[in-house]
C-alpha cells in the first residue's frame, strides 16, 4: 500500500513539474517539440542515475523507488508526449521535423538512460550493471 501511495504522491509531483515546463516553454504545432525532448532527456538521465547508483543500495526502501521512479518521473516524461508531438507535426504536414524528432528522442534517451546509469555507477563506485531489476518492485 506504501508503494501505491508514494506513486499516486509522486505522479501529482511529477505532473505538476511537466505543467510548469509546458506553460514556460510552449510551443506551435508546426514547431520542434524541443521543451517535450528535453524533458524526456532529463528523465531518462535522473532515472539511470537513480537506477545505477542510489536505488542499488540494499538501505532505498522500495516505496522511494517507486514514487520517485514510476511517481514523478514517469508523469514527468511520457511516451504519449512524443507520440502526440509527432502526430501534430504530420498534420502539419512538418513529415521530416517529425522523422528527425522521433530518431533523436529514442537514440538521445537511450544515450542518456546509458549515461544516468553510468555516473550513477560511478558515483556509488560499483560497476554499472549489466541488467536493472526491481526484485518484483516497481521502480
């Protein structure tokens, strides 16, 4: 019940954070999603951090992983972000910015899913892992 509870507190975080960066930094239909982008970067990054380094701790209670992890960062970035700012921008009929930005968003958040889990590692001193599992928890 503690790991729901910290996920449904750390979605009202994490949604409330993407709120604010989509106020601060709007753009059109027909424009690069560059602020949806950045934002998926991010989290990805924080969440190979967290993964590599703080959350291999045997001390990180389960429901810090879960309202951090799937919490705030899985509201802060979504998948369905990218998918909506690519179909807005085939509307629009901007058919290569569309190509461009979905080929930078999953070989950019690969690469900084990679790099999180790397200084993660490097900060905590152990080796980066090879797989990242959860134990049965949600991360």
């Amino acid at each position: 019940m503690r790991n729901i509870l910290a996920v449904a507190v750390g979605g009202l975080i994490g949604t409330g954070l993407r709120l604010l960066f989509d106020f601060a930094f709007p753009h059109a239909d027909h424009e690069f999603p560059l602020e949806t982008l950045l934002i998926n970067l991010a989290g990805a990054f924080v969440l190979g951090l967290l993964a590599g380094g703080l959350w291999r701790r045997p001390s990180t209670p389960a429901w810090v992983k879960a309202g951090v992890g799937s919490g705030v960062l899985g509201s802060f970035t979504t998948l369905s972000a990218v998918m909506a700012s690519l179909v807005v921008l085939e509307r629009e009929g901007e058919h290569l910015t569309a190509a461009v930005y979905l080929v930078v968003s999953v070989v950019a958040g690969l690469a900084a899913a990679a790099g999180g889990l790397a200084a993660g590692s490097a900060l905590t001193r152990r080796r980066m892992p090879r797989e990242i599992t959860d134990g049965g928890e949600t991360l």
